[in-house]
C-alpha cells in the first residue's frame, strides 16, 4: 500500500516496488540529483565513523586480551632473566628484583596526585644483586609536605631488598622518537617530570635497565609512606560500540528525513 501523487492509497499488485523505483528515479531526476549525493555522502561519512569505532573496539579487544595474557604470566626475574629485544611486550609485566637501594641518587617524579592530594612519587634505583645493574624503582607516593629532599632519608630502607612489581616502560617526549635531539641534563637534578631513562641514565654510575619497576604493595606498609597501591587496570570494552551504533542510527536517519523531504515535495 503507497501513496499515489494524488494523495490516495493504492493497494495494486507491485505498487510498491514501482513506488521504489518512482522515488529512486525522482532522487536523482535533475532538480535532486546533487543534493541526493551530498545526502549520500553524509550518510557514508557517517557510516564510516561507525566502522571506525568498530575498529577501535577490535583494538580495544586485543589489548585486553594481551594485558590479561600478560598479568597471567610468572613474574619475570630481572638480571637472571634475557631480556626481549621488544621491550614492549614487557609492558605491565609482573617482576621481581633483590638488590640494594642507592638512595644518593634517588630523584622525584612531580606534580603526582593521590586522592587529590598534591606530592611526589619517590624514584631510586635498584642496584640488582650480582651485577652491575641497576633499575629505576617507582617507591610511591609522598605528600607536598614530605617532598623536600632533607625529609627523603626517614623513608630509606637498609640492606638488600626483595622488590616486586610491575615493568613500566620509560616515558619520552614524542618529539624524541621522531630523531630531534634528547634534553638530557648536564648537571644532576632531582626534580623530574617523567621517568625518562636515558636522560636519568646520564647522572647514574651504573647502567640502568631500559624500563622502571612501579613497586608494588607488600602489606607490611599499613598505610604508611610512600604510599603504593596496586595498579588498576582498564579491561572494559569502552565505550566503543555504543558510539558506533550511534553513528549508524545517525546516517539512517539522516537518509530517512531527506527521502521523506523530498517525497513531501513531490506530492504537493
């Protein structure tokens, strides 16, 4: 059943799918022809955006299942163990390392929060035992009033240490990996804004593993500082999907206004 020029319904046989075939023939006759592509265009561009988020969903997926496979494996003992020659698939990997803190050449990642509280993260590395290597250990968090560096030695801890955590890769400026030159200090500082180990590496007199240890919580903390707290990891889908349908229901409808536009038209 359609609505002929005249207004009526017509229940004919095949009545529809000349209507079909009227409406695809006035669509693109010479008075709508342009504005039917710039339409069509519209509803592509959209539709494209949908597909765009369904890749971005497919990515998500893969990096969840990655992390999952990741956190699932035994924690990897660092200096015992060969390293991949792709460090980044040791992103958030578990670790263990047993050396000694050298808290001469501790540094302080600034401007972290916790609980909307303004400090620091304390970073010192882990001479690891038997070797001569260090790592760059992520101790936690400090608060502005400890962040001094005269107050660090109350958190320092004697003898060798068993640390575990998880690897974090180290933190660079994009314009770094595009071959401009590296701001590496001159002169020692304690002060830094990223764990960026080549530059750190410049003030150490030993050689830093190519990643750093976010140490994690042991439980004989009890709230103490620094504060550490088990990372927390991400493994939604996002809201991937829920934008793609969207963008699906947009070129639908933006395709069903013009085609109801136009028979309008027509029918006056």
């Amino acid at each position: 059943m359609v609505t002929t020029k005249s207004g009526r319904l017509s229940d004919q046989p095949g009545s529809l799918s000349q209507a079909g075939l009227s409406l695809l023939s006035t669509l693109f006759n010479r008075q709508w022809w342009w504005v039917t592509l710039v339409v069509l265009l519209g509803m592509a561009v959209l539709a494209r955006l949908g597909v765009w988020q369904l890749d971005r969903l497919d990515q998500r997926r893969a990096r969840n299942a990655e992390l999952i496979q990741q956190l699932a494996l035994p924690p990897l003992s660092l200096g015992a163990e060969p390293l991949p020659q792709d460090l980044r698939s040791l992103k958030n990997r578990r670790a263990t390392a047993r050396g000694e803190f050298d808290f001469s050449h501790q540094i302080a990642l600034m401007h972290q929060n916790q609980a909307n509280a303004p400090g620091i993260h304390l970073i010192a590395p882990l001479v690891i035992e038997g070797g001569a290597q260090a790592v760059l250990v992520d101790r936690g968090w400090l608060p502005s009033e400890q962040a001094a560096p005269e107050k660090w030695s109350q958190f320092d801890e004697s003898g060798p240490e068993n640390v575990t955590g998880f690897i974090q890769l180290t933190q660079t400026l994009p314009a770094s990996t595009q071959g401009v030159a590296r701001n590496i200090p001159v002169e020692p500082r304690t002060e830094w804004y990223r764990v960026d180990v080549e530059a750190v590496q410049a003030q150490m007199p030993y050689d830093l593993l190519p990643f750093y240890l976010l140490q994690s919580p042991t439980g004989d903390e009890a709230g103490g500082l620094p504060y550490r707290a088990k990372p927390e990891f991400d493994l939604s889908e996002g809201p991937h999907l829920g934008y793609a349908i969207q963008w699906f229901i947009f070129a639908l409808i933006l395709g069903a206004i013009y085609v109801r536009y136009v028979s309008k038209k027509e029918t006056q």
